[in-house]
C-alpha cells in the first residue's frame, strides 16, 4: 500500500513542479478528446441524464487508452524519468501512437459499456420488488459492478504499457496488465482507487478539463515506472 502512495505522491509533485507544460499537455489531449465529450453530451440529452456527460468524460476519455491522450501519456511518460519534456513530445507520442491505442480503445469502449449496462439493469431490477428478475437481480448486480470495477482498473498499465513494450501490441498490453495487477495487487489497487477517484472528481468539477487528465497520466506513469522493471514478463 505505501508503495502505491509513494508513486501517486510522486505523480502530484511532477504535475505541480511542471506545471506549465502539464497544463498545456492537458489541454491539448482534452481538446483532441472534444469527439468524444460531444458523442457523451448528444448520449446524457437522450436518456435525460446530465450525469452521463462527467461519467463519459472520466472512462471514455480518462480511464481507456483514448488515442487522443496518448501524446500526454508520452510527455508524463518524460517527466516521471527526470527528463526535461514540452510539447513537441506530446505530438510526437501522438504521431507513434494513436493507431495502436485507437485499436485498445475501440476494443475496450463496447467492453465498458456493456459492463454499464449489466450493471444499471441489474441495479434496477434489484430497488424494484415489483420485477420477476427481483430474485436474482441483487447478486447479478454485484457481479457486474465487480466485473466492471476490475476492467476498469486494469486500464491503470494499458496506456503506459503500449508506450514500454517494444512491440506495441493491444493483446500484449493487456496481458502484461493482468501480470502487474497479480503481480502486486495492494498497490495496484491502492493506485486504482485514487486514480479513478480523481478521474471521477475533476471530470465532475471541470477540473479535467485543465489538470485531471495530466494527473491521471502521471499517476499512470509513475505507477509503471516502479514496477517495471521487475514485473514484466519476456516478450516473444
């Protein structure tokens, strides 16, 4: 657990000693990810759910390996080395990378919003007595929230690995993923939960809009970085 603190300890202090450069990364990715806060604004107007538009913010944009933040994940990526970083990294991990985490994204969008809509129906049927499904509702709905929880978690070392591997590969990542997460998985899951908390929290605020997302990809990144070395298994 301590050592989950230390790596969000240290993503903080890189995003506010740099926090210029944090600022612009961050501003540019939730600019390239306007598609997607457009896509979740048209989505809360039509089931009547303001609620919807910081939800889809935080996973849609935050939490999957959103092509459009790949040039961020790059530059956090910098920083958390000690290296010096602007821009022109950002839109250099952009040009190498969006392909590859585009495939991951539109791999994991329909995986996530399948998992939503288990969890919503069964969470409905479970406050409904009046429904046949009643019975059955409130361990199903604990199944997929469970279920959703983990997916979602595991996308804490997706971005970072696609960037690590020498073969960017969506299947590798996500193996290796399951690997970190078994691996160590007090602090992965020490790190998850203040990871998708702060998601949650500045895409509610606004904040992401400025800050939040450099700070989840710094938290990301700095993750990664500890357990690295170690953790991965050879790749072939």
């Amino acid at each position: 657990m301590r050592f989950g603190l230390r790596a969000v300890g240290s993503a903080c202090h890189q995003v506010f000693s740099h926090l210029a450069v944090s600022f612009g990364g961050n501003l540019l990715a939730m600019l390239l990810s306007l598609p997607i806060v457009l896509v979740s604004i048209v989505a809360a107007f039509f089931v009547h759910s303001l609620s919807l538009v910081p939800l889809g913010i935080a996973l849609l944009v935050g939490v999957l390996p959103n092509p459009a933040c790949m040039g961020l994940q790059m530059l956090t990526r910098e920083l958390a080395r000690g290296d010096t970083a602007d821009l022109a990294e950002q839109w250099q991990g952009l040009r190498r990378y969006w392909r590859v985490s585009l495939r991951a994204w539109l791999i994991a969008v329909p995986i996530t919003i399948a998992c939503v809509l288990n969890v919503v129906f069964w969470g409905t049927q479970a406050a409904s007595p009046a429904s046949s499904l009643h019975a059955v509702a409130a361990p199903l709905f604990v199944f997929w929230a469970l279920v959703l929880f983990l997916w979602l978690g595991l996308h804490l070392y997706v971005a970072p690995l696609l960037l690590a591997q020498s073969e960017a590969r969506v299947l590798l990542g996500y193996r290796n993923a399951v690997v970190i997460m078994l691996s160590r998985p007090a602090a992965s899951w020490t790190v998850i939960l203040i990871w998708l908390g702060a998601l949650v929290f500045t895409s509610a605020t606004g904040l992401a809009t400025i800050i939040g997302l450099a700070l989840a990809a710094s938290i990301q990144q700095n993750t990664l970085r500890r357990l690295l070395p170690n953790l991965l298994p050879a790749q072939g």
